[in-house]
C-alpha cells in the first residue's frame, strides 16, 4: 500500500499550509528561514500547487485522486466541490473529523488495523466512501485500548465535529447526519485551478 511520507512541516510550508489543517497544533520548520521562493508563481505551478496541497491533505496518491476527479466530472453540479466532498467522504478523514485519531495519518493507521466499524461491520480501508445513515463506532475489542479509553470520560479532548457529522460526548459511535458541502473542507484551497489543470 503506497503512503505519503513526507515530513509535515516542510511540505506544509513549501504548500503555504498551515500544519492545523494535518491536526498538528504545534509543528513549525525552521529551514530556509527566508525563503528562496519565486515571488510570481506560473499558472500552472499555481494549479500544481492546489492538487498537491488537496493530495497532501487528504494523504491521497495521484492515481487514486484522479480517479476521484473523473469521478467528480460525472457527477451533477461543480466538478471542483464534487472532488473536495468525495475526499471529506472518506472513511479516514471521517475518523479524523469525529476525534477518533489526532491527525489523518494517525486515521489511515487506525483504520488500516481494523479498530472500526461501519453500521455493524468491520471496515479497514482508508478510502471507504461513507454515506448519510452511516454509523461509525469503534470495535468492541478495541475500547479497552489506551488510545480510545482517553477519549471518554472526564478529561476527554473537546472535538469540534463539524455540522454533517453527529457524534455524543463521551461515545466511541458517530453517525453521518448529511453528504459534507463545500463550507465544510477545513483549509484554504482554490478547487477551480484543480479542474483547470485536469482539463488541459
């Protein structure tokens, strides 16, 4: 299975995106301090820039994402929003967004090892396509972990799910209340310039 192993911070820094988009809080770079950087950037090194950024993210490689994005130009509406909402709908991402993991990565992990279900069966690919009246909870067998038992309870971290998403305090089970919109991708991204470069 291919993974994305670049470092955070650098690409985060080369993407001008902010680590908080990876669920990192608190990772900074400190190499090439000032930057050799072009101050104009091409057409095409700006569309570049905006599949890389989405890819990175989402920790999604380029035959998988253009799938997505042949995907998304058969679908009604904008083919740009289409392609962010097929990303947000996957099974990892969706692990993130409810704050079973701390990080995507930390998500494709946990669902690779098979830690949740999907309405009652067990799911462990990362690229999973959820939909509305979907219930993700995670397994019996893996509660008693560390890593879950601290996600309940008093001290349990405080998650901001967003709208299309439901999940109570103090539970390991979320359901999908919606399909995810645009308002809901989370980082800066000018999906446009995307379909701009796929249409070339």
């Amino acid at each position: 299975m291919a993974r994305n192993m670049q470092p955070i911070a650098k690409r985060c820094k080369a993407l001008n995106l902010s680590p908080a988009a990876m669920g990192y809080a608190k990772k900074t770079t400190n190499r090439n301090p000032k930057g050799q950087m072009r101050k104009k950037q091409s057409e095409y090194a700006m569309q570049l820039t905006e599949k890389q950024k989405v890819k990175f993210v989402y920790g999604i490689m380029e035959k998988q994402f253009h799938m997505y994005y042949e995907k998304a130009s058969r679908m009604q509406g904008k083919t740009g929003e289409n392609l962010l909402v097929l990303c947000e709908r996957r099974l990892d991402n969706v692990v993130y967004r409810l704050g079973f993991a701390m990080t995507r990565r930390e998500a494709r992990q946990l669902t690779t090892h098979g830690h949740f279900t999907v309405n009652g069966q067990r799911v462990d690919v990362p690229s999973y396509m959820v939909k509305t009246g979907d219930v993700i909870e995670v397994r019996e067998k893996s509660r008693a972990s560390v890593k879950f038992k601290r996600l309940t309870g008093e001290d349990a971290p405080v998650v901001n799910v967003p709208k299309w998403l439901d999940r109570s305090k103090n539970t390991l089970q979320g359901t999908i209340v919606a399909m995810p919109t645009r308002d809901d991708i989370d980082f800066p991204v000018e999906e446009h310039l995307i379909v701009e470069l796929y249409s070339k």
